[in-house]
C-alpha cells in the first residue's frame, strides 16, 4: 500500500510551526499577520488560513477577536487517577490559579440530580457557579451541587476558594469514593457565555461526583473547560 | 445573589429528553421531523433547532446527514489508568469491535517524531493507519508507529487486530512503561475524512506512548475519536 499525500496546507502547517518553533514564539506571543504570514511564505492568504486553522485545531494556537493569532500557553495536565483539587495542580505547574464566584444559591434538588445522588427530589442543594482562571485567563466554569445536610452555612463563607479544602477544614468531610467522568462537548448556553466563547465552540467536560465517608452524596462537580486548556495525562509503570 | 435564569431553548431542551426517555427511544432509533416535535412542543422550527443542537453538543443526539435526527449510543467508557486493550474494553462493554487497515508502510523517522521515541532522525518505523468499529459505527482513526528493531516482519502480518497482542504472542514485547495524553481538538485533514465528518467537526485524541521491558521505544498510538462516541471514566476509592 502506499503512503497516503498530505495536501499542501498541512505540508504549510508543518513549515508554519517549525518556523514558529524556530522563532522561539513563546506563550500568548502574537503571530505575524496573514499578510505577511502569506508573503514569507510565498502563498496565498487562503492557505495560510487552512495551516492557521489546523494549528488552531491542534490547540497550538488561538485566536483573539479582531486582534490576530497568538501561541497558545502549554496545556495544564491533570491525571485523574490523582485527582488533586484545582489550585493545587495549577500551583504544581507554576501557574497561578484563581476562583470568581458568578452565583450561589441554596435551590431544590432536581430529577436529573435526584438520580445521580440519591437525594429526594426537591432536596435542599447548594448550587455555586464559578470561573477559574490560570495565570488570569478564564479557563473554565464550574457547577458545583453540595449537599447542605453536611455543611450548613457554607453558602455564607466565601467560595472563591478551594471548596474541597473548605469541606475538609471545617466541617471535617473527606471525598473518600469518587466517580471521574470526562469527554468533549460543544459550550453552549450559559457556559459558553461565561466563558466568552462563541456558542458551539468546542470544550472539555470533567464531572466529578464525590461521595463521604459515609457513602452519602457529598458533592457534584460539572466543569466546563475551554479544548484547548488542559490535557488528561496519565503515567503507567515507571520510566527506566 | 440570584441564580441566573435559562433561556427558553434549555428549558426545552429539558422537555424534549424528558419525552424522549418516557418513549424509550433508544440507541440509533430516529426522531420524529422537526416539525413534527416543533407541533408536539407548541413552539417554533427555530427554537426546536436550538434545543436540538443542544442536545447534539451534549452528545445525547447526532444528525445523519439529510436523514434527520438519532439516538446516540452510549459512550463507550475507557479508563486510561487501566488502559487495556481497544478490543478487550469493548467486548467487555457487551459491543462488537472491528479494525481495518487503510495504510501500512515501513517509512523513516521524522523530527517529530525522533523527538518524543529518542529513535534517530531517519530510522526506519512501521506507520500503520486503521479505522476501528463499534458495533459497526466507525468510532475512530488511529496512527500506529511501532519500533520495527523489535518485530521485523509485522507489517507482513494482518495488522487488521489487536497490534499488543500480536506484539505480545509473536515478538514476547510487552509495554511495561506507557504516557497517556488525551485532549479535545477539532478533526481535519486525513483523520476527519476517513472518519466522514465534515473538517474542523469536535473530535477527542488519545496519545499512548509506550517503552517496552529494556525501556527502549516499542510503540506511540495516536488515536481521533469521534467527539460523543467514548467517554474517560475512572472511579477512586470504594462505593460503600
């Protein structure tokens, strides 16, 4: 069989990134222009975009309104096998993690989370919605569904911090099971407004539903992440 | 502070897929036109849309091209701290899986390549191109690259099956050190045609990187997954 061609845009992708490499662009560093981009080159404006548009899709760069191409940062790593809290890994790695609260309510329980958790419909539930950011760029929104038989009053501290940290302190609970569920999705509705993607724009989703040491429903998380911020890494075995 | 109000289309897109649970439709089953759901529901085409396409993004639903609108299957579950073989989670899962070889050649190590295996600029690698079937929906694409210093002579073998367990049975390999990455990107190029999506539809990469008993490179996987066909699932701790 024989190998199958590669068609010129991706051949440009290839020289585009090696060139980009040779450069030494760094983190959220501005491309040139497509102008000139096609002029270095010596192609036209709409190859450029194909090879552009193909490095976008890989995540290696991103777009800003109106204001050109930049190097996309290094992706965070999470290992779920881990699972560490939030500002934990983001500290690890060198960044800087911080938490916005958009809204927290205390609000009834509904069907479709009655049956992940048990808990009756029209069960009190915490609900708090939140955007994380690394290194001030909102990477992520979260919902977070608590159950308040286990922590009253947590709605009147603040959530703009590690809320796992906050169970842990204060009220002495310990997500001791945890079912990790992650698969891309389409931002759509409030999430992506919050994030301030256009709606479709395609993003990552991590829920986590977290249970005491009781076995009793402890807390929901459903975050909601920009594809081209975080990457799922797990090692197996160790490297000789 | 307020919980933020959903618009009318998510409020519908509740009403819709609680309809659909309560008619069972289930896995590939077809839904009613959209007229006929935009009548059901008393509302407009253009919201009916909508809600529609948020279920699409959710991966609850997926469009078939001009035939309307279906049921998706369930995710596939793969738990990358486990990580065994594509047939064996499959069957596991009670689903049928397929491999089919589109490519396969002996070709030369390029820089990319060279970088992440440590082999040289140039050595010669086995490049083998397959697309894998559930239940005979065609899920995904995969690269394989195997250290051909290892198993001379596996490309003259059906590569149509599990390449661990050929490397296993006939070449005593087995990889005892692997990374795993996985990212969300959109597909293009190659990977979406053989996947017959349109290009820059959402699709999720899994990257497998593995070292065999003397630590020596034995083979990178890297695989594009249709975006609603697998979810990563990994549980910790014990349910009580």
């Amino acid at each position: 069989m024989s190998r199958i061609d590669y068609p010129v845009y991706l051949q440009l992708r290839d020289r585009l990134w090696t060139w980009i490499e040779d450069e030494q662009l760094g983190s959220q560093q501005r491309l040139p222009s497509e102008r000139e981009l096609s002029e270095r080159f010596h192609t036209t404006r709409v190859t450029i975009r194909q090879a552009l548009s193909q490095l976008e899709a890989e995540g290696l760069i991103f777009r800003s309104n109106r204001r050109g191409w930049y190097i996309t940062p290094e992706r965070l790593r999470y290992d779920p096998s881990r699972d560490v809290g939030f500002n934990r890994y983001v500290t690890e790695q060198g960044f800087r993690p911080r938490t916005e609260t958009l809204s927290k309510v205390l609000t009834e329980t509904p069907p479709w989370l009655s049956e992940i958790t048990g808990l009756a419909i029209g069960a009190p539930i915490y609900h708090v919605f939140r955007r994380r950011y690394v290194d001030e760029r909102g990477l992520l929104v979260e919902h977070n569904y608590i159950n308040p038989a286990h922590c009253p009053g947590l709605l009147s501290e603040s959530t703009d911090v590690s809320i796992w940290q906050m169970l842990r302190d204060q009220y002495d609970l310990c997500p001791e099971h945890r079912d990790i569920e992650i698969y891309p999705l389409a931002l759509k509705g409030l999430e992506a407004e919050a994030l301030g993607v256009n709606q479709g724009t395609a993003g990552l989703y991590i829920q986590r539903l977290s249970f005491d040491q009781r076995g009793e429903f402890l807390e929901l998380d459903r975050e909601y992440w920009l594809h081209d911020a975080l990457k799922i890494s797990v090692r197996i075995g160790d490297r000789h």
